[in-house]
C-alpha cells in the first residue's frame, strides 16, 4: 500500500501529470461555453451570451467589442420568437496553452413568426483563453438545413405540467431574462 500511495504521490506531482489535468479542464471549460451560449440565447440573457466573448470581440467589418456584439444578439434574437439550442457533438483541437479551435453540432428549433423551425446548425469556433479562463474569440453559424414543422408546438393547449405531459409548458417564460428581453426589446 505504502509503494502505492507513494507512486501516487510522485505521479500528481509530475509535470506530465499536470499537462493532462490542464488538458482535461480545457476541454471542458471550452464545452461549456458552447452549452452556455445555448442556455444564454434560449433564455435571452444578452448580458451572460456577450461575457462568453473576449472583451474585444470583432463584429461586423468594422466594429469591435462586447457592446457591439450586445447590440447585434439584439437585434438577430428580436426577429425570432421562441428557441431552443440543443448542443451535441464538440470537437475541440487544442493549437497551444491558450488557443483553440472546435466544431459544435447544434439542433435547433426555432419560431419565425407563426412558424416553427427545425435546424441542423454547425458552428465553427475559435477560443482564446486570457486570464485562466477560456472565451470564444469567433463564432461562424453555418447550417446543414432547415425545415418548417408541420405543427408549430406553440399552437398546442397549455399541458399544465405535471397534470398533462403533452401541451405548451411554460419554458421560455419562466425566465426573468426572457420577459426582460422582450420588455426592452419590443
């Protein structure tokens, strides 16, 4: 026992060892972004999506930081209604200690009006970590396709869950940053 918890010992203190764990916490740091930049549109939390971003992030040709990106979630997220980003497959190359690169499949499902869509979504990211802390750098939105339901789900009688467990719930109203959104958005 003894030679194991000295192997062990001399194993957590290796520098090899501690590339690994470095390793480990950046792939994961950057898969939550990915997963918090769902839950942040979904919610319409433009304050948590922009702070996903390095602080000198490059909108547009010309334009450049989180202010600017706010303006532009603003105004994309008020042409829709109702979304749901549903993240899947992330694969994260690691170019160095503080740079990256990764494609995220997403399925969204989104209202366009009286319209409900179902998109297959590829972002293609670049990361940066600045600080200790890993944020996207660039964000490319690219679509594999996009279909109109047939139904849109919003048309369905409310389900009053847990009473009923098909019908229209009561997500995305439940969030504060939802109905603040709207309110300063209409």
């Amino acid at each position: 026992m003894q030679r194991f918890v000295s192997s062990y010992a001399s194993l957590m203190a290796s520098d090899e060892f501690s590339a690994k764990v470095e390793r480990l916490l950046a792939y994961e740091q950057i898969r939550q972004l990915a997963s918090h930049y769902a839950v942040a549109v979904d919610s319409r939390d433009l304050d948590a999506l922009v702070e996903l971003f390095v602080d000198d992030v490059r909108v547009g040709r010309d334009t450049y930081g989180r202010d600017a990106l706010r303006d532009s979630f603003a105004e994309s997220l008020g042409a829709i209604g109702i979304s749901m980003l549903n993240v899947g497959t992330h694969a994260i190359d690691l170019v160095d200690a503080d740079h990256a690169t990764g494609q995220v499949y997403c399925h969204g499902q989104i209202q366009d009006g009286e319209r409900w869509i179902h998109q297959f979504i590829l972002y293609r990211d670049t990361y940066e970590r600045r600080d200790g802390e890993w944020f996207f750098v660039r964000r490319i939105h690219e679509l594999w396709y996009g279909e109109e339901a047939p139904i849109s789900p919003l048309s369905y009688t409310p389900a009053e869950w847990p009473k009923n467990h098909d019908g229209l719930g009561t997500v995305p109203a439940s969030w504060p940053s939802w109905n603040a959104f709207w309110a300063n958005n209409t």
